[in-house]
C-alpha cells in the first residue's frame, strides 16, 4: 500500500544499511495516517464514497508488487471501519454471531479429557478465580 512494503525497495534499503550502517530510513506514513486523510477529504468532498472506497480498497488489494501492504489489509480494513468511512459485512455482525473457520473450531471435549475447558469442573472450584485481591 506504501512504497516502503515495496519488498525491491526493501531490499535495497537493507543492502544499502549493510554498506552504510548509519543510513536510517523514516517512514512517516502509516495506514492510520492514510484513514485520516481520508476521513479529512469526505468531510469536504461530496462524491460517491461507497463506490470510490470500494474501487481503492480492490486496487488495494490487486496490487501485487506491494506484498506486506497486501498481508496487512485487514488492519486498514479495522480502521475505515472504526472511522466510519467504509464498512464490510463481516465486521457489521456481533463478534460472537461470526462462524469460525475450520482451523478456528476447539476440539471436542471427548478429543483429549486433559484439555483446558472442560465443562465438567464444578462450580466450588472455580471460587479461587472469583475472589477479589
């Protein structure tokens, strides 16, 4: 998304700390950055933000030079969301309401009877974890 997740430019930064070990890049833009300027342009231009946001986030996301940008979507995704510019389906559901993934399900209580969560603790145990210090 920024030219520094550029991984080319990466590299030649990396290669050129590794000649020059003094040689400090800053990066001054980040995605929270980006939002707010955002934010700070729907306030004074009227246009169609829905079909202007969603044809940036597709560009966005179809780029593929910029890799990490790419791994680190969904926390711009988080942040349009939180600034109220734009908003995903999946992140307008209640948090427990979302199905998990195949690989986010726990296993059965029968899988492994060692296994933190079992429901057949008592409740009088549980007390120690109540108690106020």
């Amino acid at each position: 998304m920024f030219s520094h997740e550029d991984l080319s430019a990466s590299m030649r930064t990396i290669l050129r700390q590794i000649v020059s070990p003094l040689a400090v890049d800053l990066r001054h833009y980040n995605r929270l950055i980006f939002v707010l300027l955002l934010y700070m342009a729907k306030r004074r231009i009227q246009t169609d933000w829905l079909g202007l946001m969603t044809s940036l986030l597709d560009k966005i996301e179809s780029n593929r030079q910029l890799l990490v940008g790419r791994n680190s979507v969904q926390e711009l995704y988080v942040l349009l969301h939180l600034s109220g510019l734009f908003c995903t389906d999946i992140l307008k559901r209640p948090p427990r309401k979302i199905g998990m993934a195949p690989y986010g399900r726990p296993r059965p209580p029968s899988a492994d009877p060692d296994l933190l969560g079992r429901s057949d603790v008592p409740e009088a145990s549980l007390s120690l974890f109540q108690q106020k210090p």
